[in-house]
C-alpha cells in the first residue's frame, strides 16, 4: 500500500526541513511494566526515518532508552537509581538499543552509526568541532546517526541532564533546519493538563516569554527525566539556532509522519534560518581573535560566494586556534569578511599562498581544503 504522506504537499516546517533531528524519550521506546523494548512502535519510526532519507532529507536521531532497558537486564529496582547504578544500566542498555536501531535500519539498507556525547562535547570548542565534523561526515555518507548522552561516563556534574536539550544542542551543532521532540504529551498547554482539565493547547510559539517559561511543569512519565521545563530550554537553543522545534504525541504510530500530516503539535518558530543564525553570530563577535590578509582575487571570490582557499591569503596576524573567529582584510587593511578558521595560526602560517592540494604533505594530515568555508563566512 502506498504511503499517502510521501507525496503530500509540505505543510508544517518539517515537510520543507533538509535536516532533521528526531528525539525519541525512554517512555516511547520501552514499555514500562516490562522493560522491554516497544518493538512494534519503533519499527513504525524506523519507517518514517527511510521515507524522509528517501526523499532527501538527513536524519539524525537523538534516542533515549539505554538506562531505561538496562535496568531490567541488571535487576535493579524501580524508581531512582544511584550515579553509579545507572551508569552501570546504561552500559548495559546502550549495546542492547543500538543493536535495534542498527538491526532496523540496515535491513532496509541505511547505514547506521551510534553516537554517545556529554556536555563537554558541545561546550569545549575542539571538542564540539570534532563532533560536529564526524556527524556532518556521517550526514554525507548517508548514515543516520543515532545519539545519545554518554551516561556511562558523565557526571552529575558534566551531563546535559535530559535528551531534550542534548537534542537541540544536537540540532544547534549541525544547523539542522527542525527539530522534532517526541514526546508523552502531545504539545505545550497553559497549564499541566493532567491536573487542569481548562488548559489551554498552544499550537505555536514566536517568541519564548518568562509567561511561556512559567508554562512548564514536571514530567508525566516514570521512565524519563524530562519534562515541559526542559522542552522550553530546548526550544530557546534551537530557535537561537534558526531551527524550528515541534512537540508532538510520540506514542502513535509512524509518529512523524502524522505530524507532517498535520497532526496536533506545538511548533516554536525561530526568526532566522540555521545558516542566517549562524552567520550572525559571526559577524557579531566583538573581538576577532585573529587576521587573513587576502589578495584581489580572493577578495573577487569571496565576493561571488566561494570559500577562502589558502591560496588567497598572503599573510596572518594575531594568534587563534581552529574555531576562532578572524577578520578577513584586504591588502590595505579594510576588513571584508569575518568567518569561523579551519586552522590555527600556526598550520595556516604553512599553508597561506599554497594550493589545497599541498596542504596534506606540507601539515602531515588532510585537513579542510578552505581556512574558511562559505557557510562559515560573513561578508562585512
């Protein structure tokens, strides 16, 4: 039978999104009175993540659930566990849910990776480079990366606490265009409608205001950490980023595909996009920490679009790592441009006035062929 919504016109962000993150709660992919993964409901999502890969689209998933089937493998009690005894279900649970979401996709012939992060990850600027260059790698090769806290090594103090703002950390790191919370609830309320029967659904949300923040409440499920506090802190990541976020009912069937058929859903709208966001945050850093000095034909390049190639540059000032924001300037000194460098002062030092093709046997390693890639760059 034909999928009626693969060929529907696009009629939420999600129908128009290039990149989507998709975040799956622990309540959604293990029943709760046995412990055991809800297989029949994730193979309805599995489904909904080929259809959207088919028809284009990248998909990253964000997947709780490791702690939550552990436990049971390890006997541990109902209830809150200790730092250690969930670390402990975690590693235990982790092997067990990759294992699915491998097993699923690849019988449909979607490679699939597993991903494990911490806060660190998206905090420490090497560190959310390298992560966001391994997942951008995976995105190209057609894998789905499949993510999750790293809760066999994080601390109290060094986690995200929830896989709602790891989510839009997620969707932040890679400019995803949406970002979809799946969840126990079917979008935000006034007030907590388990215990307000005259709350109001909000369908969309433009700005995030302390009266919208005061909306949040506790979570309503027994095997999550979440709840509507942590969804709103998602929210206000990713609209920060350009991309739009939607809380949707997870527990249906094919749970993305009704909301790209207009299921009842909360969307939080971001006033940019992930690329303009970006660019944004660019060109408003105050203090460069460094400069490229570019010669007219660089500047004619950068001037029609393209990147900044080595070859362009004649000389540097000042000292900066790979991540750093820089100046880009002209032979007079006139700054152009602003953009994100792909190298530090001292391998680019190397490799300014050399063709990309040198660039691996002059560093030893094969790095980026731009110092700054367009989509990393801001003309001024």
């Amino acid at each position: 039978m034909s999928d009626p919504a693969a060929n529907a016109p696009a009629r939420t962000p999600l129908g128009s999104a290039r990149r989507v993150v998709v975040k799956v709660g622990s309540a959604l992919l293990v029943d709760a009175t046995t412990g055991r993964l809800n297989r029949t409901w994730l193979e309805t999502l599995v489904e909904d993540v080929v259809r959207l890969r088919r028809a284009g689209r990248e998909v990253i998933l964000v997947s709780s659930g490791a702690i939550a089937l552990g436990r049971r493998h390890l006997g541990l009690p109902k209830g809150a566990l200790r730092l250690d005894e969930s670390q402990a279900a975690a590693a235990v649970g982790q092997i067990r849910l990759a294992h699915a979401y491998k097993e699923m996709l690849e019988e449909r012939e979607i490679p699939v990776a597993q991903v494990l992060l911490t806060l660190e990850d998206s905090e420490q600027r090497r560190r959310y480079l390298n992560a966001r260059a391994t997942l951008s790698e995976l995105l190209a090769r057609g894998a789905v990366p499949v993510i999750n806290e790293n809760d066999t090594v994080a601390t109290a103090e060094i986690r995200y606490g929830d896989n709602d703002r790891l989510a839009a950390r997620v969707a932040q790191m890679v400019s995803a265009d949406c970002l979809v919370l799946l969840s126990d609830i079917d979008g935000l309320y006034t007030a907590d409608p388990n215990r307000n029967p005259a709350a109001e659904f909000i369908p969309v949300v433009h700005a995030i205001t302390a009266e919208i923040e005061a909306m949040g409440s506790g979570s309503a499920s027994d095997v999550g950490r979440g709840g509507m506090v942590t969804k709103i802190a998602a929210a206000k990541i990713a609209v920060a980023a350009g991309c739009h976020m939607c809380i949707s009912a997870g527990a249906h069937l094919h749970p993305v595909r009704r909301i790209e058929q207009g299921a009842r859903c909360t969307w939080f709208v971001p006033t940019d996009t992930p690329v303009a966001a970006r660019k944004q945050w660019i060109s408003g850093t105050l203090k460069p920490a460094g400069a490229l000095v570019i010669d007219d034909g660089a500047l004619r390049a950068l001037e029609s679009g393209k990147s900044l190639l080595p070859a362009g540059v004649t000389r540097l000032a000042g000292r900066f790592d790979r991540g750093d924001t820089v100046s880009v300037v002209t032979q007079a000194g006139r700054e152009v441009a602003r953009g994100i460098s792909a190298y530090s002062d001292a391998d680019a030092a190397r490799i300014i006035g050399r063709r990309t093709a040198e660039i691996e046997g002059i560093l030893g390693f094969r790095g980026r062929d731009e110092l700054i890639h367009r989509d990393d760059l801001v003309l001024q």
